[in-house]
C-alpha cells in the first residue's frame, strides 16, 4: 500500500483495463470491503452481473485496475462498454440491478490518486473506446468518484438513499424511531392474523426449494405492480433467484419470509456483506392480508431478527417510499456524473442531466441507464 504522507510525486502506479478480472479471486475477496466500497461491489454480485447479466445485454467487460508496481491492487472500476442506439458507452457493471456504484479503495488512496495529474490523464487515456462515460448512484457520504475523471458534469440522482440502524440497544432505538403507536399496532395485527388464520413465523428461506418458492411468490405478488419491473424478465429473474440460492451457503444474500399456515405471504431479499443487508426486492399479498401491513411486519421482524443476531444495519435502498417514513430512516444523497467524449457523447450528457423527456426516449434505448 502506498502510504499518502510519503508518496512519490507523480504516483508510479499500473493503470489498465483488465477485460477478464476475476471478481471471485482471491485478491479481490480479500480487497473488498464495506469501507471501500458498496455490497454492490462485493465480490459475488458482481461476479453474478458479469456472468449472469452481461453476456445477455450487448456488453463487455471493461474492469479498470489501479496497482502498486509490485501488481498489488489500489483500486478497481467496474465497468462495462455497451452501444445502444449507435452510441458507445462506458458504465459501471450494474444493469439496472445496483443501487449504488462506487470506485474499490481506501478513502485515502483514492484521495491520493484524485491529487495526482498524471493519473487522471492515464485513466482519461483509457475512456477513448467510449462517446462518454456514464457513472450513476454515487454515494454522497463516501469518496466522488468523479474526481477520478476529466471534464464530468454531474447533477443530484431523483432518488436518495436510505437505511435504518438500531445501535446496541433495540428498545432505545424502537422508542426513538418507530412509534409506540405503530409498534403496537403490528403487534396487534400480528395476533390477530394468527388468531384468524393459524401460525404465523418470519425467517429466512433455508433451502433452494424455500427460495425457489418464495421467489414464485414474490413475482406473483408484484405482478402489474411496478412499471418495468426487473422480475418480468427471464434473465433477471434467473440472476435473483440464483444468487438468492447461492447465498443461502454463502450468508451473501439473504430471503425472508414470513410464512402464514406455512405458506409465503411476504418476501424480502437482498445481498449481505458483514453488518449490513440490503433491501432489494419485496412483495406481499395485499389482496388477501393488505389490511394486517404484512409487509411492514416482515420489515420490522427482520430488523429485529438482525438485532437478535448482532447485526444493526438494514439498507432499505433507493426511493422515499411511504413505509420508510415509518421508521424514521436516514437519507443519504446520490448523484450522477458523465465524462463526454465526442460530440455525440456531449449531446447525450446534455440530455441524461438536464431534459427528462429525452432521458426517457434515452431509457426505451438504453433501459438500464437510470
């Protein structure tokens, strides 16, 4: 590792594009972390978009690799080259499927990179394949990725991002963030679905025939719900349920379920690193239970189950939806840069930050550049 205070100027650094870099490896299992970068860039989801997504979507793989000289890993960019309408573009490796997409590194080495010219200048070499660079849903409270690249234009992402985190002490942060009121009134609901209607329990799916069936249940349930929803499409429905599969061994996804009479009625998944999971997809039957808040008390269960667990931080993921309100959660602010490289690239910067009629022509295009 280079140590910032006593660092050569310029950095003497490997800059490239590393088009086979193996998400599974070794090296980079043990560089990731949630200090230096987002669950989404953890070594198994991104390994499931580049296998999974990226052959079926007309893209390549364009991982950019920062290394020491002796090859040791600095940083990593994942991105990928796509051609929609014509127009060549560099993204990062989401589809769609990332909530947030960050630069892999130490806050202070990334630091240390943005302060050195001739870095940039490398990596701005290596953008050439592209009419521009889109990077979206970076994170506010982490390093700006943008300070990487040359001439970006940036502008605040339409949704923010937010999480609930109970500390040490659940009953503190129950009275503190989730109403008496409320609280008891999922408590209520709950007695009164099992009086009506028989057992009622809320875990994870423990099996793959657990994890298939509540995946059944869940695109089911958000049918005609969501405009575009991702469960419509065979390729990212297989990615769900495949990582939700593999997670069951891995502890690197995670299904919860609330089971009524030993059938699924509500469903939350998503990807776990360390202390954090990640809400990503969740559906309840809210024809027959909508009245009980089924899918609020399978949120609250799983914050509590986490508790239980020592594990104090639940992700709910993009959007100000109106259950988050009531738990009080915590905003954090995204936003999106892009780096043109033509004329062509210039005019779809132009329409990608500031007219949202084109931005929605661009997505029918391109329905992954959100």
């Amino acid at each position: 590792m280079l140590a910032p205070n006593r660092r050569p100027y310029p950095i003497d650094v490997q800059i490239g594009i590393e088009p086979d870099f193996d998400f599974l490896s070794a090296e980079y299992r043990a560089f990731h972390n949630l200090d230096r970068a987002t669950v989404f860039q953890a070594p198994s989801w991104l390994d499931a978009v580049h296998r999974k997504l990226l052959p079926h979507l007309a893209a390549k793989q364009h991982t950019l690799t920062i290394r020491t000289p002796d090859r040791e890993l600095l940083a990593v960019i994942p991105l990928v080259l796509q051609r929609p309408a014509g127009i060549s573009m560099l993204l990062p490796a989401d589809f769609g499927v990332c909530d947030y997409n960050a630069i892999v590194g130490d806050p202070a080495t990334l630091e240390m990179l943005a302060a050195d010219p001739s870095v940039i200048d490398r990596i701005d070499r290596l953008l050439d394949v592209a009419d521009v660079l889109m990077f979206r849903k970076v994170r506010e409270d982490g390093f700006d990725a943008s300070r990487l690249f040359r001439k970006t234009v940036a502008s605040p992402n339409e949704n923010a991002a937010y999480h609930s985190e109970t500390g040490p002490d659940f009953e503190a942060w129950q009275r503190q963030t989730v109403s008496k009121k409320y609280s008891k009134e999922l408590r209520r609901l709950a007695r009164q679905i099992e009086r009506e209607f028989g057992p009622y329990e809320h875990r994870p799916a423990q099996t793959e025939a657990e994890v298939r069936d509540a995946f059944r249940f869940l695109k089911a349930a958000r049918d005609g719900r969501f405009n575009g929803d991702f469960l419509d499409n065979p390729i990212y429905e297989k990615f769900y349920s495949d990582f939700a599969v593999a997670g069951i061994a891995s502890g690197e996804a995670i299904t919860y379920v609330s089971y009524l009479n030993g059938e699924p009625v509500a469903v939350l998944f998503g990807p776990a690193c360390d202390d954090e999971f990640h809400a990503v997809l969740i559906g309840s039957d809210i024809q027959r239970f909508g009245k009980f808040s089924i899918g609020m008390q399978l949120i609250y269960r799983v914050i509590k189950l986490r508790f239980d667990h020592g594990l104090h931080r639940l992700d709910m993921g993009l959007g100000n939806t109106g259950y988050k309100s009531q738990f009080r959660v915590e905003e954090t602010g995204l936003h999106n840069f892009t780096s043109s490289r033509s004329l062509a690239g210039s005019m779809v910067s132009l329409v990608y930050h500031r007219a949202k009629p084109f931005k929605r022509a661009l997505q029918r295009f391109s329905p992954h550049v959100r």
